[in-house]
C-alpha cells in the first residue's frame, strides 16, 4: 500500500500509527521528575491516579455519544473537543498509575494506558457515578458538565501544587483545558435555564436528577486521606463550600431553584470509588472496550 492509499499517512508522519492524529505535541511532562514521593504508598497514588483518569476517561466515552447529536454543528465539535480534552487527561493519568504500580495493569500487549482503559472489568473502574449516567436529552449533558467541570477545576487548581511532580504537571495542562469546559457548559445552563418555559423546565428536571450524584464528588476513602496527609492529594472536603457557592451563582443566574435534598449515592463508602456501579457503566464499557476485546491489537 502506498502513502496515497493510506488516509492517514499524511497526518501521521513516522509517529505511532495507534494514534489516529499522531503524537506530535508538546510532552506536559516533559522535564518532570516521575520518581513517587518517598513517603507516598505506591499502591495508593495508583488507586488515586486511577480515579481521576477513570472519572475524565469514563466522562469523554459519554460526551462522544454526542458527536452527531449535539443541537448545533458548533455545539457538536465543541462537546467533541471537550471530550478529547479529558481523554488526553484520562490517557496521562492511566499512564501514571501503571508505572506507579504495574500491578494494576491486566495482562494485554497493549500500552499500559489502554490496556487499563479496554481491559478492565467494570468492577474495576473508580470513576464517580456522576459521570456514568446516560444523557435523556440535551440538558442532562450540560448539567453534568457544569457539576463536574467546577469541581475538577477545583481539584486541578489544588493538584497543581501536589508533592507529586507528575500529578502536578498534569493538573496545569488540565486547569487550562478545564476553564474551558467550566464556560461552555455555563453558557448553556444560562441560555436554556433563563430561556423557554420548555427548556426551563428541563434544565431544572435534569438539575434535580443530578445532584444527588454529587455528595461523591466530595466523599474522602482512606487511600485519598493517606495521600492529603501527604501532599499528594486534593482535600475534598475543602473544596465543597466553595463548588457549591459557585454552583449557586450560576444556578441563580440561570433562575433555576438549587436542590435541597441531602441523601446522596455512593454514600457509606458504597459508590464509584470504590468500583460498586449503576448499570449504565457497564453498557457504557461494553460499547467503548467492544473492538479492544473482539480484535486485540488493531490500530488505525
């Protein structure tokens, strides 16, 4: 086959053919010391750097659904571009736990990263509920969004000055693209909140049906602790005040009513983090991992 043959041969160039739009980008972590603090548990930095790459990997696979879909040709590349934001994120973190702890990886001849991300078990997964849920419609997608978005600015900005050099480094890279998606899915909760009575009452419906899904966001497990006392981590409990502050504004601005409920699930250290799932995990994973598992191997 010559390079006329091949679609994308000229993208490429001599980088790894495995990555569809090749690799020819600035290394964030490129200088960055990858030595694991002395005083960190390994097994626990990986359990970490699992759930925040599992959280970004796990919400990317959900917003590509709507590559199509979106309302707008706009609105479509940037919910794709979002997506390949915390995909990036996701493949950096993954990357990280596997050479923290190798343990961790399933046996596969592929890269590490994506042998944790084609190869595990949904049980295995530590992403928060919050962004494994299927989108009913429009509003559900940027709803979620703006949840988690906030609360991952949050924890990147944190990060930023982790003890762990490469948690670190990912997180500045991550702040930049994470200002991002905080205001775009801003702008949709302004627009459709305070807009129609039919997409007012959607966004309130989708807010509702969200938020007891966000009490996990800020659920500390003893790995996260060990690794706060660190340095390592960000304190969740800190960030909760704030995130909901944040959260409130915008909500009022957009005229809608603020959940009171309490209840939350994943609570008594029974959700995300701790690999118990709702059910759309599992179909989510099923359709991501499907081509992985039928064709071990195959690349662009």
């Amino acid at each position: 086959m010559t390079d006329h043959d091949n679609a994308y041969a000229g993208l490429l160039g001599d980088a790894d053919p495995h990555w569809a739009f090749g690799t020819g980008f600035t290394d964030p972590l490129a200088g960055v010391d990858p030595a694991v603090p002395s005083e960190v548990d390994r097994a626990d930095l990986a359990a970490y750097c699992l759930m925040l790459g599992d959280d970004a990997l796990v919400l990317a696979q959900r917003l590509s659904h709507w590559c199509s879909r979106a309302p707008d040709l706009e609105e479509d590349i940037a919910l794709a571009n979002v997506a390949l934001d915390l995909l990036g994120q996701a493949r950096l973190l993954l990357a990280r736990a596997a050479v923290v702890d190798p343990a961790v990886v399933p046996p596969s001849a592929q890269p590490p990263e994506d042998a944790l991300a084609y190869f595990r078990p949904a049980g295995q997964f530590r992403n928060v509920l919050l962004v494994e849920g299927v989108d009913v419609d429009f509003a559900d997608a940027v709803v979620r969004l703006l949840l988690f978005s906030v609360h991952r600015m949050a924890v990147l900005e944190r990060l930023t000055g982790s003890s762990d050099a490469v948690l670190a480094a990912v997180a500045a890279k991550g702040v930049k693209e994470v200002a991002y998606h905080v205001e775009r899915s801003t702008d949709w909760v302004l627009r459709l909140g305070d807009g129609t009575e039919t997409s007012h009452a959607r966004m309130q419906t989708a807010l509702d049906d969200l938020w007891p899904f966000t009490g996990e966001l800020f659920a500390v497990d003893a790995v996260e602790q060990a690794l706060i006392d660190a340095g390592v981590a960000a304190d969740l409990h800190a960030l909760r005040t704030p995130w909901r502050d944040a959260v409130a504004s915008i909500c009022a601005e957009a005229t809608l009513a603020m959940p009171s409920g309490e209840w939350m699930q994943g609570s008594g250290g029974r959700g995300g983090k701790q690999g118990v799932h709702t059910e759309h995990l599992g179909h989510l994973l099923a359709e991501m991992q499907h081509l992985q598992r039928a064709y071990p191997g195959a690349s662009w």
